[in-house]
C-alpha cells in the first residue's frame, strides 16, 4: 500500500521559454504581482538567466520559472505540451482582475467545471488563466507583491496539457503516479494529486485527436514538476518509473531543489522535484530576487555573466 510520503502531493513548478527577460519580469512582477525570488542563471546554458517567481518566499506549488531567450521565436503550444497555466485568485477578485488586465492584453471569460476562468496570454504568447475561487485561504500580510490581498494570485491552480489520445497517459497518471480521475467535461479531463490543501494540484488534459505538436519557442511551456517529499520518496519515484519501462534521468541537483525527469507520451516532459531545500538557501527571505545567484561551479564565470546578463530589477 502506498504511503501518503510517496504521493505526488501537486505542481511545484512550471519552467516556460520567454523572449525578453526584462519584459517578463515586469508582467509577471508588475502586472500578476509575484514575487521574483530568484535570479540565475540557466545551469545547462550559463549565459542566459532562469528567473523564478512565486509567493513571497516560493512555496512549492506557486513557483512559475523562466528561461528567457532574447529574441526568441514565438513557439506553438500544441500536444507534447502544457498548453494553459493556471493560477487561483479569490472568487471576488475576477472583476479586479479583468480591469487590470485590459492596459496589458485581451482577456475572455468561460465556466469550467464549475468555476470562472479568465483567459489571457503573456507578452510572449505564454497562455495563462485565472481561476476564480471561493473558500481561498486570506493570503497572508507576507504578500511582498503590488497587489492587495484581497486580490493576489494565491498560487497554482492547475496546468493544462493536450494529447492526441488520452489511453497511455491516462495509464502513466493513474496506475503509475497515483494520480485519480476527478472529472471530465467533453474532451477535458481532470486529474488530482494527493494534497488538496496546497495550491496546484489539478493535472488537466485536453484530448483533441486532430492537435498539431507543439513546437518549443517564446510563449510555450518547456515542462512541468511534481512535488515529492524528500530524497528517499524521489529515489522511490525513479525506481518505480523505471520499472514500467520509461527512461527517467539521474538525480540532478538544481541548487535549490533535486530533479528528476522523464517524458510521458507524446514526448510531454515530466519532472518529480523535491519540496527542500527551498529558495533561502543562498540568500535571506528579505533579499530574495536581488541579486544574480550563481551555483557554486560557475562562480568563476561571475564577471563574465554580469556582463552579458542584463540588470533587472524585480
Ligand atoms: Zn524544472
């Protein structure tokens, strides 16, 4: 029987591609108001930033991160890929929310399971909802963002992935990762992790037999990560995914959490990344985003990265 400690308990992070990394960091700073917590660098390509935001201290489940190439090319989203973000905001904060965004993009409203969910896209084309909820818990005084309270994006509420055909992924996320089938409207189907206290916790998949693959540039998803508790219940992941014969990676140290990665069907990029050690780690709760943060083996490439980085301010 499998233990509460080796469920996926939700979403820890969301890792997109976005084509300026200074106009991202004013949309996801200014205009969503999430905190930047960390400024560094890519750790398989140096000489671009990885930038993460999140709440005010990046509490698993909230963590949205980019890799932004300057200038990218506008990607595609399409099967293969997550194909909508979305955040949870307090049910009367959608009004707020609509206005807000006018100065910035086009938005759209529709019902989902339910719930209000206003659509809209990033300055690179990334799509992004926000789902109205009643019940949130108040977000705390800590909210270090520009928005009030009564406003602010709590966190993930789900990520949205589309599939030609549902049957081998349905397997991978019921039998192997635990996940349950907790409703389906037409061609949407949603699935749950374990944690239904903690932000971001629904895996939806569109099936549409007649989707093109995505194609990976500006505005798309790159993959998304799944929490798991500590080192033990991730080595317990790696093992029984490797089991069912999917080729899962080595045990990566991404500085501020450990990794894991392997692709579902249709080549949908997965990882299990544990919860710890978390963002403070390399600089204190108050100075979080501040200054460029390097792991330890490209110190040495410091004033070479200053250089080429642009300076942003969060
Ligand atoms: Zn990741």
């Amino acid at each position: 029987m499998r233990s509460i400690a080796h469920n996926l308990s939700g979403i820890h992070h969301i890792t997109a591609i976005a084509s300026s990394a200074a106009e991202n960091v004013a949309f996801y700073s200014n205009t969503l108001g999430l905190r930047l917590i960390k400024k560094t660098v890519n750790f398989d390509d140096p000489h671009t930033y990885h930038l993460y935001f999140g709440d005010h201290i990046g509490t698993p489940g909230t963590i949205l991160t980019f890799f932004p190439w300057e200038n990218m090319p506008k990607g595609r989203p399409g099967t293969g890929m997550i194909t909508a973000i979305a955040f949870a905001v307090p049910l009367s904060a959608l009004d707020f929310w609509r206005k807000h965004l006018a100065d910035a993009c086009d938005s759209r409203t529709e019902e989902r399971f339910g719930d209000p969910v206003l659509h809209f896209t990033d300055p690179h084309g990334l799509p992004l909802e926000l789902v109205g909820l009643s019940g949130l818990p108040a977000t705390s005084g800590r909210q270090t963002g520009p928005m009030a309270p009564a406003h602010a994006i709590v966190g993930f509420h789900s990520a949205t992935a589309t599939q030609n055909d549902l049957s081998a992924t349905r397997t991978l996320l019921m039998d192997t990762m635990g996940l349950t089938l907790v409703d389906q409207s037409r061609n949407r189907y949603r699935f749950a992790m374990s944690d239904t206290q903690a932000p971001g916790h629904y895996l939806d998949m569109i099936v549409d037999p007649n989707a093109p693959a995505g194609q990976q540039g500006g505005g798309t998803v790159h993959h998304i990560a799944f929490r798991t508790q500590n080192d033990a219940a991730q080595r317990d992941w790696q093992s029984r995914l490797r089991k069912t014969g999917l080729s899962v990676t080595d045990v990566r140290d991404r500085h501020y959490f450990r990794s894991i990665y392997f692709h579902a069907p249709q080549q949908l990029l997965f990882e299990i990344a544990t919860d710890g050690p978390g963002f403070t780690v390399d600089e204190a709760e108050k100075d979080l985003g501040k200054s460029l943060k390097l792991p330890p083996h490209y110190e040495r490439m410091r004033p070479e990265l200053e250089e080429r980085l642009d300076p942003l301010t969060g």
